[in-house]
C-alpha cells in the first residue's frame, strides 16, 4: 500500500444511481480517483457484478438472449449478487476503513423491478434488507436524466452505430420513465440519504457537486 494512503475509520458507503446514461460509471470513476488524490483507500465496485459469482449472475441478468425472464427472478439474482457482494467486497472493505463507491446498490432493484416491472417495492426491499445484513449507504447521489436523453447517450458511444444495449436497455421507452419515477418517488421519501443531481450538466460540474457533499461528509467525520 503506497504510503499515502490512509484508511477511514468504520469506512464509508457511498453510492450513485439514476437512470441508463446518467453517467454513473463516470462519476464513480472521478470519485475514486478524487478520493484517492486525498489519500483515501477505496473500493470502487458495480452491480451486479463486484465478484466472480456476482459478475457470472450479470452475464445472465443482462443477456438479451434471456428476454423471457421473470420480474421475480430477476429480483432473486440481482439479490443473490448483491449478498455475495456485501458479504464478500463491501462489509470487509468498511471494516478495514475504506470508502466504498457502488455504481448502482438495492435502489436500482426497487426501480426496475418494482417501479418498472411492476412487482411491489416493499417486497424487493424486505427481500434485500434480508441479502445485505440491512446494509445501506450513508449517500446516495442520483443522477437524474431524462430518459430519452440517456438512452441516446448510450447509442452514441458505439462508434459503430450499432448499439442494441443489454436486455435492460433494451425494454421499452414507458419502462425507463417509470424507473425514472421510482427514482425520484425514492428520494422523496428518503431525502436523508437520497443527493438528486441534474445530470445534463457538464461531466466536470456534476462531479464538483458530488465532490462538495462527499468532502463536506468526510469532514464532518474528521476523516480529511
């Protein structure tokens, strides 16, 4: 471990959401490194995905070849990655001080498949709470986008033209709103933890803003 480096205590859980497109991946991305530049050890992880089983469930959950998945199953594998995840990824990595970024976490379950698949959102809860120990982060940031700008965002980055998208991307523009308003139904009920960004800013201006409310939190805990 470079000698610049120093864990924070108890760690911290950060998490960024929002709609295909948002930029998620993007801001995570600048996050670890900002952290990093701080000095903070940190454990940058996605979803579904994180670990070897996690990620053998994300080749299955997002194949467009399994189009005859059901909301239910869908809800049990993306719960079963995340219990691995939790259990073997984040959990030891808060334990050891670090700042834990997950690029989606149980709020996208209770989007997509419950706003969006129309299963109800109390039962994906009650179903991950049970998964992650209760595990939630301290923030999370969403990234909010109108949809069909985040759709057309993923279409262009394929240099191609040829983007078809995961089998989620690929569902139906009335899915997408909908998973939008679950977002925004969530941080509505949960504005202690819930940072809604406008997301059709500049890269470089989304990122000061979650940089300002991470560096504030990390202060207030005398950890910079």
């Amino acid at each position: 471990m470079p000698e610049n480096i120093k864990k924070v205590k108890n760690g911290l859980f950060l998490s960024i959401e929002g709609p295909d497109g948002a930029g998620k991946t993007t801001q995570a991305m600048l996050l670890k490194t900002r952290l990093e530049n701080c000095g903070i050890e940190v454990l940058l992880t996605r979803e579904p995905g994180g670990t070897p089983v996690g990620e053998g469930i994300r080749k299955i959950l997002l194949n467009p070849e399994y189009a005859e998945m059901t909301v239910a199953c869908e809800i049990l594998l993306y719960s079963a990655a995340r219990a691995q995840l939790v259990r073997q990824s984040i959990n030891p990595s808060l334990k050891m001080g670090r700042v834990v970024i997950s690029d989606r976490y149980l709020d996208s379950n209770i989007v997509y498949q419950g706003f969006g698949g129309g299963e109800r959102p109390e039962i994906i809860e009650k179903i991950n709470l049970w998964a992650t120990e209760g595990l939630l982060p301290e923030i999370t940031f969403l990234l909010d986008l109108d949809v069909e700008n985040g759709l057309k965002r993923l279409q262009e980055r394929d240099k191609n033209g040829k983007w078809q998208g995961d089998r989620v991307e690929q569902k139906e523009l009335d899915f997408h709103r909908r998973v939008r308003r679950g977002y925004l139904a969530l941080a509505a009920n949960h504005p202690e933890r819930f940072i809604v960004i406008e997301a059709e800013g500049s890269t470089a201006a989304i990122h000061e803003r979650i940089w300002q409310k991470t560096e504030s939190l990390l202060r207030k805990k005398n950890l910079l």
